[in-house]
C-alpha cells in the first residue's frame, strides 16, 4: 500500500488508558459488524491511506490481549511494534507514589514511543472512530515535499465530536488566518448543553458557552521525532513540579505542543475536518458506535468484514 519509494508515515496507537469512565477495557470491546474492536478501523483507514507501520502503546499486562485480538493479524499487514507505558519514574529522578495506578497521561504516552517513531508519525487514541479522510490529511500532511520538522493536527468541529451520555475531554484550539495553530487548551469538561448547544466548565459547576464550530484536537497529530527532546524535558519539569498531583495529575500532549507554539519553536499546520467522530468515553457509546459502523458497511464504506479483503 505504499504510495512512493520513500517511507511511509508510522501510526502510533494510544491504547494504555484505564477506561475509568466506560468500566473496564474499552480499546477490546467488539463493535464492528464482524466482531471487530474500534482500532481496527483506524489501522485499516491508515494502511489504505499508505501507513506502512502500527506503534501500539499499552500497559504490559494487556498486550497479550492486543497480540491475541487485534496484533497477529496487522502483523501479516504491516510492521507492527508494541510499546509499554511503564508507570515507573525512576529514569528522571523522582518516585512513583503508591498510589499511583493509571498512566501518566498522553505526552508520556508518545514519549514511551521514541525508539520506534523514528521518522514522521501520526498519534491516534485507541477507543476513537476518525474517518479514512483524517488519514488520508496526515498522510498527505506528513509526506509533503519541504515541510521539514513542522507539525500537523486534524481539527475537528467541536459540535461533531460530542456523546449523549456524559463529558468529554478535547484540546480547545486557537486556529491564525493562514490555518496555523495558534494555541491549545486542554478542557475536561464538555458537554452538548439542553438546547442544543456546547458548554465547557473547569469546575463542574460554572458552565462556559462555546460556538459548535470551534476547532479542537482529537489528539489526532502528526509529529516528527523533534517532538521527543520537548517531551523529555517537559515530562520531567511535570514530575519535579511542586504543584503537580502525582497520585492523579496527566501529562496531556496537546499542553505540551502549545508550550512549543508559544515558544516559537514549532509550526503546527491544522488540517480541518468535516468528518463526524464516534467514541467510546462510555459504556452507553457502544451501541452508538455499532449502530453507526453498521450504517457504513451498508453504504459501502466497509467490509462487512475487515480482514476478508
């Protein structure tokens, strides 16, 4: 599926997230019409848009399920690797607390990938639904003849990417006139409001009004391995931080990405997407999702079964 003689772009999986909201492994619940799980959709969008490599980042004690559901049968598609999201910190000085359980959050995530992201790469989350057209834009995006060490983001309209069944969390951008990231705040609350609307609140109970076309990330991003030093260094000064909560606080990426806009250090070109996401936040999601994937087999945007082809 190459489309040249050059490599082709890696995809790298966030897929160590606890699934707190959704009560239990969300990243293996089947949702495709032929028992598929949601990240399978992803890998099959990418390698026909011209992926040549899958980068699944995971917790230890669940990549013999990945292997079994998901991995043996990428692997007779593309290269495939499996990086483990350690909890441990011991590298940089400072100690897991104890009671410490879930990830250090997505910047640590892509951090624990820098031995195999080894040329331009895009990050996906494992538990969400992109559209082929998001990765035929990174694709494109990250192949471009003299675009150097920039970066990319696919941005979505804030009022596409909403559940029914609760908040979400989105990276709230800043879009400039020549389609240039600007800015990016992580919010972890937001909701569709009663009429219709989109509200995010920082405390749960202060709700803020947000136009349904405002752009967000998905933490869906193309990167270059220039993205690794600012990752090392800013995952460190997070766990020396005095004010950071190490038995709960995340190191989010899309903090880290806007550190590097405001430092001039980086140029993130936004690629704007018109397509509809569908996730699995919750566990009432899933029968969303099924329905909504079955929609698209019978339009024929799918096989009824992906790997048949």
């Amino acid at each position: 599926m190459s489309k040249g003689s050059e490599p082709q772009p890696i995809l790298v999986i966030m897929a160590a997230g606890l699934g707190s909201r959704y009560g239990g492994l969300k990243q293996a619940e089947p949702v495709g019409p032929g028992g598929e799980i949601l990240l399978e959709y992803a890998i099959f969008d990418a390698l026909r848009e011209g992926f040549s490599k899958v980068v699944f980042v995971v917790r230890q004690e669940n990549e013999a399920t990945f292997r079994g559901r998901v991995g043996r049968t990428v692997e007779t598609r593309t290269d495939v690797a499996y990086v483990h999201q350690s909890l441990e910190t011991d590298d940089v000085g400072v100690s897991r607390p104890a009671g410490r359980n879930k990830p250090w959050g997505t910047g640590h995530a892509v951090l624990s990938c820098r031995r195999e992201a080894d040329r331009p790469f895009a990050v996906i989350n494992a538990d969400d639904f992109y559209g082929r057209s998001t990765y035929r834009l990174l694709r494109e995006e990250l192949t471009r003849p003299g675009r150097g060490d920039d970066f990319c983001m696919v941005g979505f309209r804030i009022g596409n990417t909403l559940t029914d069944h609760g908040t979400v969390a989105r990276g709230v951008c800043s879009v400039d006139p020549d389609g240039v990231l600007s800015g990016v705040v992580e919010r972890t609350r937001i909701r569709r409001t009663e009429d219709g609307g989109v509200a995010y609140s920082e405390d749960g109970a202060a709700w803020v009004p947000v136009s349904p076309d405002t752009v967000v990330s998905l933490n869906t991003w193309g990167f270059t391995p220039a993205l690794f030093p600012a990752l090392e260094s800013g995952f460190a000064s997070f766990l020396r931080d005095p004010r950071t909560d190490l038995e709960r606080s995340e190191f989010f990426l899309p903090t880290v990405v806007d550190r590097m806009v405001a430092d001039g250090a980086v140029r993130v070109r936004v690629l704007p997407s018109r397509e509809r996401w569908y996730g699995m936040t919750y566990r009432e999601d899933a029968p969303v999702v099924r329905d909504a994937l079955l929609r698209m087999v019978e339009q024929g945007l799918y096989p009824a079964r992906l790997w048949e082809t």
